[in-house]
C-alpha cells in the first residue's frame, strides 16, 4: 500500500498516517484504522489545544464517577456520527460533558447519557477529557460493534409541532440536500449540480423542502420548479433542523451533515456518494452499520451522477407506494 511506503520513508509525517488510517477504516479494520487515526493529535494545531486542557487525557482506564469533556472535531456531520458514543461512557458510570460549536449546542443536548453540552465561553469541571473522534479506538468499536441504536438524537416537541403545521401536505414530503460545505478538500467530488435533480423534483405527487443552507442554497433561483420549497431562511442551527426533518417522509442528500442528522434521527435517509467515498461509507455496501434507516446510492464509475439519480427515481417509485 502506498501509504504504508510513504510511512517507511518518513515514519513521523502525520499525514502519512492519517491517510492510512482513512483506507483501512474504509477497509473496515478499525482496530488499526483508528490508532493510526490517532496522529492526528500530533498536528500542531492539535498538539497545542490539548496541552492548554488543565485535566489527564482518558486513555481507556476505568473512570466511572468521574466527568470527562469530550471535545468535538472536524465537522458537523462527525460530531453527529461521534456523539453517539457519550452514551455507552455513561452505561459505564461515566459523566459525559460535550463540548462543542454553538449551532450544535441544542441538538447535542439530547444524546441520552449526556451530562452537559457546553460551547465557547461556557466553563464546567472535569477530571478528563477526550476528542470524540478517539473513543471509538478507547472504546474497542469495531464494524460489527457500532451502537447503532437510532434515535439517539431528537427534535424539541416545541419546535417540532411548529413545523407539523408549517409543512403539512398530503403529498410525500422528502427533504433534499445536494451541496457541502465548498471549504471541504472533496466537496467537488461530493456535491451535484441542482440541475441534475431535474427529472426527480419533476414528480407532481412530491413536495421537496430543500433543507440546503448556504451559498448553494441560491441554487433554487437557477431551477423552475414549484415542487421544492426554500427553507434555508429559517435553518439557523441543527436543532431546527432535525425539527423539520422529524417531519418528513424522507431525506434524499449528498454525503454532508444532514445525512448524519436524519440517520441519527432515525429518519429514512438516502445519501447519494461519490465513485470514492469517505471512510466511513465502507465500500460496495448499500446500507451502513452506522444508520440503520439509511440507504446508500454510489457511482458506477466517476463522476457518473446521472446513473445515481436514475436509481433513485426508480427507487422513488417504489417508496411512494408503500
């Protein structure tokens, strides 16, 4: 493996290891895959935020009793996925605290175990801490061992029901994301042109909500349609998200955050990925251990947008009967 050439040749390059462990998570052996992930916290950025933390770094040890921060990383979308994990430290004994952006605050919030969920500013005690990213390595998780157990997220009844009137419609009402975040390194490879939804949003039977936030949400400006409707004025965090998402029938999304969000939700969610995936898609698979109500939609070859967009309107059909 080429990576494994570049670590012979430079053994201290972080990055050399980092992309290692991304091929052998994909490859599905997290035991490795996850303590190669591990020279991610020797970055600089990294090595300095964990040495200003005042408390001990968890290393696996029994801890029941005590409260340990656990600091999110990356993206919204691997908060959602790693936030899980709180959960099986506090069927341990443990006190999980998580720390993490503001417009996660909300959401977070309902991970059942969680103690506290803290943002910028906020201050709390804690005897140790932890990147999210790290338990499941600590954790021993491996493919099969997921917790998967899905809800693990909820909306607030409140907001929920504002948006049960909001949107009520007869018709099938599926949510629909088709760009990233355009700072991510692989977002020309994971986002699709709105154009191309062209024939799905065409179904008359159909409402789309588009839950795309951002500059690509002016998309909606470039396409004639009256199926889809503009909801990106009101998405101001995720807990409002996942209030509109818990009443949809479906989420149709490229690989970003709201494929974690409707998965951890426990709605039927299907996400749309690249000839060459991240990590955590696996490969050739067509659901994932991650989110049970997901269904997966991958390119044949590169590039190759138009034939996972004919598989779902075929697949559309179907679900719209059921």
């Amino acid at each position: 493996m080429a990576f494994r050439k570049a670590i012979a040749f430079d053994p201290a390059n972080p990055y050399c290891h980092i992309n290692l462990a991304f091929a052998l998570l994909r490859a599905g052996k997290f035991a490795e895959g996850y303590q190669e992930l591990e020279w991610r916290l020797k970055l600089e950025s990294w090595a300095s935020f964990i040495a200003s933390l005042p408390r001990l770094p968890w290393k696996g040890e029994d801890i029941s009793g005590k409260t340990i921060l656990l600091y999110t990383e990356q993206g919204a979308g691997d908060a959602i996925q790693s936030a899980r994990f709180a959960t099986q430290l506090r069927e341990r004994g443990v006190r999980p605290v998580i720390a993490t952006k503001a417009h996660l605050k909300t959401l977070l919030r309902t991970v059942p175990g969680v103690e506290h969920v803290v943002s910028d500013g906020d201050a709390i005690p804690f005897s140790y801490h932890a990147p999210l990213f790290s338990l499941p390595r600590l954790l021993n998780i491996e493919p099969n061992t997921i917790p998967a157990n899905v809800p693990y997220l909820s909306p607030q009844p409140e907001s929920a029901q504002v948006w049960r009137r909001k949107i009520n419609n007869e018709k099938l009402k599926v949510g629909l994301v088709w760009a990233g975040n355009p700072g991510h390194l692989d977002d020309r490879n994971r986002s699709i042109d709105l154009q191309k939804f062209a024939a799905l949003l065409a179904f008359e039977n159909i409402q789309f909500f588009s839950l795309q936030v951002g500059l690509q949400a002016t998309d909606l400006i470039r396409i004639n349609s009256h199926n889809i409707l503009d909801l990106s004025s009101e998405l101001t965090d995720y807990a409002t998200t996942a209030a509109v998402i818990s009443n949809l029938d479906l989420v149709i999304t490229v690989d970003t955050s709201v494929a974690h969000l409707a998965g951890a939700l426990a709605k039927p969610v299907w996400t749309l990925l690249s000839y060459s995936p991240d990590w955590r898609w696996f490969l050739d698979r067509q659901d994932s251990p991650w989110y049970p109500t997901m269904k997966l939609f991958r390119q044949p070859t590169p590039g190759d947008w138009r034939s996972v967009i004919r598989s779902v309107i075929d697949e559309i059909e179907v679900f719209r009967r059921l």
